[in-house]
C-alpha cells in the first residue's frame, strides 16, 4: 500500500489518527520511531526552527528543503502544513502543492484564515487538480479558522463551520479541521454533521483521544505542543548551565535522548 493510500486508510478508522507535529528530520524520527503512524508538520514549529513568523510567511523553497529532509528518513506517511498556501492565486498554490508532493509528502493542510471561503474553494480545487495529475491522491485537509480567529459572532460558528466544511467537500478536500472547537457536545455535534473525517487541535480543555473518538472525531493533532514542550525543557536547560556551568546536570537532563547519529547512520 502507498503512503498515500495508508494515510487516507488511517482517517477511516477503528482507532482515531493521533498525529504529532514535527519540524525537522530529528524530531520526525523521533515521533516515527516512538510509535506514530504517521507524521505532520506544523507550520508554526517549521518556520520558528527556521527563523521565522507563523502567518504565511516562510519562504517556500525552505519549506521543501524541510519536507524533503524529513521524509528522507521517514517510514510513515508525511503531511504538511502549507497554511494558506502561501499564496492566494490557486494557481500558485497548486505549483507549490506539486512541489510538496515532489519533497514526499501524501497530505497537506490548507487554511481559510480570514480569506473568503469561496477562494479557499477554488484553491482546494486546483490542489486537487494537480494532484491527481501528479498520480497522487493526496490528502487534503481542509481548516477552517471559524473557532480560532473567531471570524463569526459565537452563536454563528458553528452553522458557519458546518457550512465551509460542506463548500470545502465539494471542492476535492479529504478532511476538515476545526481547531479551537474544544466542547466535547459541540466536537460531537461538528462530527456528526461535517461530510469528512473531522480533525481538533490538541490544547488544554480539550477531551482526549479516547473521548474525541466516541464523539466521532478522526483525527488529534499535537499542533506546536510537542515544539513547545521541546524548546521549554531547552530553555531550562540552557538557563540552568549558563547559570552554574556545571556539567553534570546538563548530561543528567540529556539522559535517554535518541542516538541520531546511529538512527541516520
């Protein structure tokens, strides 16, 4: 089976995707290698590692050279967070859609943000026109940012969610995802209505993988959690040897890290 065809089977079930967000090739590997079965970028993580803003921002060629580092060394499927597109001219989406699939990924996520549903729609469409002509069939998951950037008034969203989620079906998508929808009643009920695998962002207050796959939930993504966790427990470390010098806590903290030089050998 293809890494495309293994990760649409994913979504299908029994169990719900729990998927972790990488943003480079050590910490895919690190994810893969602890159990994941597949694996996605998060946009934010990859362009903080590599010196930029979330928000459409890193440079496009940067965003392959890390996709292509990272699924040099992955055994599972890869997905990439590619925002918005980094464009909003579907026709320059679906070029660096291609190239996306060119660097080994089987799915992508795209993002409405704040631009007009409709172009969301036609960028959905293009991506889907250029991968089926690639010969792939790629996982498009489509994100509405109804809850996060709470584009309607509060007793609005979930009527509007529901309904870029069916414009977002008719326009090729694979999935759909809603981050910040995060009551388990209302997760059930976006489940219920949406015409795709539904996938939530990972954040305090939500319910966890158990409980969102009996809501009907089919997919959990750690977003920039595991980063976050990442680079927290650097910062400390950092803090703490600047601070004394001391070797000895520095190698204690370091304790059962990964043998990369032997997982890339």
């Amino acid at each position: 089976m293809s890494h495309a065809a293994t990760f649409h089977a994913l979504h299908a079930g029994p169990d719900i995707l729990v998927l972790p967000n990488a943003w480079d090739a050590a910490s895919a590997a690190l994810m893969a290698d602890a159990g994941a079965k597949a694996v996605a970028t998060s946009s934010a993580a990859v362009a903080w590692a590599h010196g930029y803003a979330d928000g459409d921002v890193l440079p496009v060629p940067t965003l392959i050279r890390a996709l292509e580092e990272i699924a040099r060394i992955l055994p599972v499927p890869l997905t990439a967070d590619i925002e918005g597109g980094y464009s909003d001219d579907p026709g320059t989406v679906a070029d660096t859609v291609r190239a996306v699939i060119g660097a080994g990924a089987v799915g992508i996520n795209l993002e409405d943000g704040r631009r007009a549903p409709d172009l969301h729609a036609r960028k959905i469409e293009a991506v889907r026109e250029a991968a089926t002509k690639a010969g792939v069939d790629l996982f498009i998951n489509a994100r509405t940012d109804v809850y996060l950037a709470q584009l309607v008034a509060p007793d609005l969203a979930e009527a509007e969610a529901i309904r870029r989620a069916r414009l977002y079906a008719g326009a090729g998508a694979s999935g759909i995802f809603i981050p910040f929808a995060n009551e388990a009643a209302l997760i059930g009920r976006l489940a219920a209505a949406a015409p795709l695998p539904l996938n939530i962002m990972s954040f305090a207050g939500v319910p966890t993988a158990a409980q969102l796959q009996t809501l009907g939930v089919r997919r959990l993504s750690s977003a920039t959690g595991l980063f976050k966790a990442a680079f927290a427990a650097l910062q400390s470390a950092t803090q703490a040897y600047l601070a004394s010098g001391d070797p000895g806590p520095l190698a204690a903290a370091g304790t059962g890290a990964p043998n990369f030089n032997a997982r890339f050998g």
